[in-house]
C-alpha cells in the first residue's frame, strides 16, 4: 500500500469515526400546528446540535400514534412519541413500549416523582388542561361553566373535539361527572354531550383547526386547550381562557418509546434533553404550559394561562388506567351515537 492509499485510508476512517451521529435519524411522532414548533425550537435543535443527528417529524394525535404503533406491532416506524398518558398505558400494557432507563437520563432526577409511568414505560413531558378558550371581542361576559357553551347566544358559533382528540374525551367527562355519571357508567354524559355535538360548528380531530374558525369569527368560544390559546394570542387573536368552576380537566402529555425501535439510545438522548430544565423552561415559556423539572419557574405571563396554582389545585386527573380500559368502548359507542 502505497504512503497516499494509505493516507486516504486513514482519512476515510477519521471521518466514519467523528461523525457516525450524523448518518443517524430520529423519528419522532409529535402533535401538530404550534406543538410542533415549539418542539423544533426547544428540544430538537438542542438535541441536533448536542449529538449531531437529525430529527424527523410525524405530526398527528394521540390515537393516530397508538394505532401506529400497534400496526408496527415490534417494527415502529416512530422512534419516539408524544402521546396522552391514558393512551401511552395502553400502549404499555400491550408490551408495546420499551422501558426507560433513567440511568441514560441525565435529568431524570430532576423530574417530579409522579411523572413516571408503570415500570418507567413513559414519562410525563409538560402538564396542560382542556378548558373554555373564547374570543374576548364577541364574548363580553367570560364564561364560568361548562355548561355556559349551551347558552342561545353561543348558537352556531362553538365547537367542540371529536373523541378521538383528547379534549373531547375529556369534554364528555366533564359532563358526564357533573350530571352525576361514573366511569363506569358514561349514559349521563353521552346524553349531555349529543346536543352539544349536534351545534357544534365542528368536531374537531387536530387542535389546530380551531385557529382559521378563531381568526375569522365563525366562532366565539370553544372546549380547547390554553397553551394552543397562549400561542394564538401571541400571534394578535384576541382570545382568552376560563378555567370552568367544576374544574378542568387535567392532561399530561408524555414521551415514550414505541418496542422495536433501532433507535432506542439515541431515543433516550432526546427524552433527556426534553427532560431537561432548559428544555422545559423554554417549551413551558413558548407554549404557556406547565413543566415537569423542578428547576423551572414560570414567567407571571405563563402563569396567568397555564394551569398552575388554584386552577392546577382544581385540574381533575383522571386514572390513565381506567382510561386505558375503558376508551375503546366508549370510543365505539361516540361512533354509534354522536360522530355525525
């Protein structure tokens, strides 16, 4: 071998060694519209940056990400996922999620103890609500109740989710609760709910189709989230948020990893730097949500939309594991009796 093959040899080695992080992708399932910018600017340009891989995003909701994962059943097409806890313990207890390894985390004690999930199958990301979102302009009165969505003067001009989004599962048990349902008994609030769904303007699946109906008045008040609120607000809609006096009801959107995935180190790097307090901080400050990392204090702007303090106290966290079970049932019975 001559002195300039075996220079080229070396160089070619040099290179594979410096750089095998950069031939590396990680998908990464996420929600879409303004979720999934604030992930682009909190969490994956620190993580690219940090291990010199990439990211690619698959937007969609928590029951489009199970029922792939599940069609992947061992071979994922997702390498992380952001997905509501309810449906990351069915996930869970189909064998289809890889465990955590906290001890590849380098922020994992700086999470709240409760952010984890059975057997470390998921950790918990961000902590948000299903609440009354309404257009300041058009509504002059802000509204108290889940109930003040019935009001004639809202007629034709609200909407709510469809079930398979989480505020509209969590709209049917609010409902269902104050007309004194269980979950184990769902009539109540399936009764509530049909008039509701039949006035809606629309049956929303992706919480940002709410944002062109916002812009352009065609309605003044809707079952949302108030981190999407705090983002369009910050882009001019005159919108605000009413936390109802029956109490909210609590999300906790978190990150795991589908079975199956090649990934699953380079998974755990982008969990932690999610984890981490810059990660939180910056995604709570952008998407006015609350953090899981001890470090993190909220901004007072955060604070007055975010569910912390009294309106946290008052959040109504529903068992995921009763979720778990009971979903697919009452999913089936929404399409019977309420999807139009």
């Amino acid at each position: 071998m001559t002195s300039a093959i075996r220079l080229a040899a070396a160089s070619l080695i040099a290179i594979g060694l410096a750089a095998p992080a950069g031939a590396d992708e990680l998908t990464v399932g996420t929600f879409g519209g303004s979720f999934a910018d604030n992930v682009k600017a909190c969490h994956i340009a620190a993580f690219e940056k940090a291990t010199g891989s990439t990211v690619a995003l698959k937007l969609g909701n928590s029951s489009q990400f199970a029922a792939a994962v599940r069609a992947g059943a061992g071979s994922p097409d997702m390498d992380v996922i952001f997905i509501d806890n309810s449906l990351a313990v069915q996930i869970r207890n189909e064998k289809l999620a890889e465990p955590l390894q906290r001890a590849k985390l380098s922020h994992a004690s700086e999470v709240i103890p409760n952010a984890w999930g059975v057997d470390d199958s998921y950790v918990v990301a961000m902590v948000s609500a299903t609440a009354l979102v309404y257009n300041s302009k058009l509504v002059k009165a802000p509204p108290t109740s889940w109930m003040d969505l019935a009001d004639p003067a809202y007629a034709g001009k609200y909407a709510i989710g469809d079930i398979s989004g989480t505020s509209g599962l969590q709209f049917l048990l609010a409902l269902n609760k104050m007309k004194g349902g269980t979950l184990d008994n769902l009539d109540p609030g399936f009764e509530a709910i049909k008039p509701f769904a039949k006035g809606s303007t629309v049956l929303y699946t992706q919480a940002d189709q709410l944002l062109s109906l916002f812009e352009r008045g065609e309605i003044a008040i809707a079952v949302w989230y108030p981190d999407r609120a705090g983002a369009a607000m910050d882009k001019g809609l005159s919108l605000a948020v009413a936390y109802p006096k029956e109490g909210s009801v609590g999300i906790l959107p978190v990150v795991q990893i589908p079975k199956g995935s090649k990934k699953v180190e380079l998974a755990h790097k982008f969990i932690d730097t999610v984890l981490s307090a810059e990660g939180q901080k910056c995604f709570s400050e952008r998407a006015y949500i609350g953090s899981v990392n001890k470090g993190v204090i909220l901004s007072d702007k955060v604070s007055r939309i975010a569910p912390t303090g009294a309106t946290l106290d008052n959040l109504w966290f529903i068992d995921p594991d009763v979720l778990a079970r009971q979903i697919p049932g009452w999913t089936r019975r929404w399409q019977r009796e309420v999807a139009r």
